[in-house]
C-alpha cells in the first residue's frame, strides 16, 4: 500500500476518533512479558488510617458517596453522607439502617479514597468485622481512579473482600475486566470459609503487583489471578486505584434471597486500613 493512501487511513481514523466520546485505545501488549520477579512491599504503610481519632471519618482521607439510584446492581440503600459512618473505640463503623431516604427503604455508607489514596500496586491490609444478615453486602474493593480504559468493566475491579449475609462466613476476592466481569459470569474468583467472620475481626488482603493480584485471609492465600499478557481487557491494572468501604443493601447478589428486615441495623467494624507500597 503506498504512502498516499496510508496517509488518508490515518486521516480517516484520527477524524473517527474525534467524532466520538469514546476514548479510543489500542492494546498494549508486553514486548518483554511481564514475569514474577517475587516483589516486595515497604514494612511501613505509604498510607494508613487507624480509626482513633475523632467522631467521624477523617475528611483528609475518606470522601462519603451519596445517592440512591441503584448504583448498577438494583442495590436497595440510599448512601448518606452523615449518619450511617462514624469512628467509635477505635474503629469505623458503618452502620446500614432500615429507614426511609430519597425514596429507598435502607440507608448506609460508602466511603472511598479517591483523590485522597489512590495507588498503582501496592499490599492493601484491612483488618474488619462483617455484618451479617440476609440481604447484607458488605465490600472492601479497588476501582480505577480515572477509568483510564473506560467505563465498568473495562478500566478494572479488584474485590479484597465481598460477602453475603445468606451464605455467612463465606468470603470472595475478585477481579472485574473487559473479558473477564460479572455481567459476563466470567469474573476471575475464589472463595473460602471465615469462621466468625461476623463475629471477629479479621484480616483481608490483596497484594497486587505488576504479575498478578492475590488474596489472603489471616495471611492464608486462597486468590491469584496472574497478568496474561494480553492487553488491558484482561489486565488494566497497571494505572491508580482507589479504595471503597460499603454496605450494600440486597442488589443483584446481596438480595438474591431477599432482605431480612429484622437484622437491622448492620453494621461492619474496620480497625485498621494500610498500605504498602510496591518495591519497585
């Protein structure tokens, strides 16, 4: 093909670019694939927040999400900024409440660092307490701060720690990408049994380094998923993630055995939550 029309197809595909909201953004695959080169993390968190001062949570770190339009899973709760999130002997304690607030039946928090804590790998240790309860679902998670590849799925989900009231003391940790999510039922994932884990405080972590991502429980693994090498529509998480702290109410998962509306209020106690920064 000559130069003349190389060019015009050039021409062609930087004017369709223009003409659309989408971000337009080819695979970057490895030249060299990315291989474990068994990295380490700092023994002293880059950041951490342990819940001891104050009545509320610290402004400098959390931002409190409110709205109560679903938040893409038919979830049942309206988040507020004030009320349902609160430190108390040391921890932070999100509270979900049976009560009504623009228009939902439920209230609860969803607290997140974006903008505050945002980190591109790193070891992210969180020590909590769950609700339990038919129709809870509590989470401790990691989204891309920018959606550098996209809108959900595409830029990437990272669950430290998912669970259900209806199947109590079963934990999950997950990933969210192009090829791989829940819509699709093709979401990378691992279960495994916390005795107490309502009852106890106990310890979840995901260490995530440039060759995969891996949960623990009580520093016990049960999750990897390894970087394939194929592009960021199985691997995104090369860019800043944020941290979210929630309790969701019912929702495609949480409520898919309905809600128990005596076991409010819910509420899920975190002790501590720091992070460790990828040696490089």
């Amino acid at each position: 093909m000559n130069k003349k029309i190389n060019y015009c197809l050039l021409l062609l595909i930087v004017f369709a670019a223009a003409c659309t909201d989408e971000k337009v953004i080819p695979p970057i695959i490895p030249s060299v694939p990315i291989t474990d080169k068994n990295w380490q993390f700092d023994s002293v968190p880059v950041w951490e927040d342990n819940f001891d001062n104050g009545s509320t949570p610290d402004a400098s770190k959390w931002t409190a999400e409110v709205g109560a339009d679903g938040w893409g899973n038919n979830e049942l709760q309206s988040y507020t900024a004030s009320g349902n999130a609160i430190v108390d002997n040391g921890n932070l304690v999100i509270t979900a409440k049976k009560e009504s607030n623009s228009g939902k039946n439920y209230t609860s928090a969803r607290l997140i660092t974006k903008g505050k804590g945002d980190w591109k790998y790193g070891r992210f240790v969180i020590r909590a307490k769950l609700p339990s309860g038919r129709g809870t679902w509590p989470a401790i998670w990691l989204l891309n701060s920018d959606n550098f590849y996209g809108p959900w799925p595409t830029s990437g989900e990272i669950d430290i720690m998912e669970h259900v009231g209806y199947d109590q003391d079963n934990v999950h940790c997950t990933i969210h990408t192009a090829s791989f999510n829940g819509q699709l039922n093709t979401q990378k994932t691992a279960a495994t049994v916390v005795t107490g884990a309502s009852a106890d405080f106990h310890i979840y972590r995901v260490d995530w380094t440039p060759f995969s991502v891996t949960g623990y429980v009580d520093d016990i693994k049960y999750f990897t998923y390894t970087n394939p090498n194929s592009g960021f529509a199985a691997w995104p998480f090369d860019q800043n993630f944020f941290m979210i702290l929630n309790i969701a109410v019912g929702g495609n998962w949480g409520g898919a055995q309905g809600v128990d509306d005596t076991i409010f209020p819910a509420t899920m106690q975190v002790d501590y939550v720091k992070v460790y920064k990828l040696i490089e």
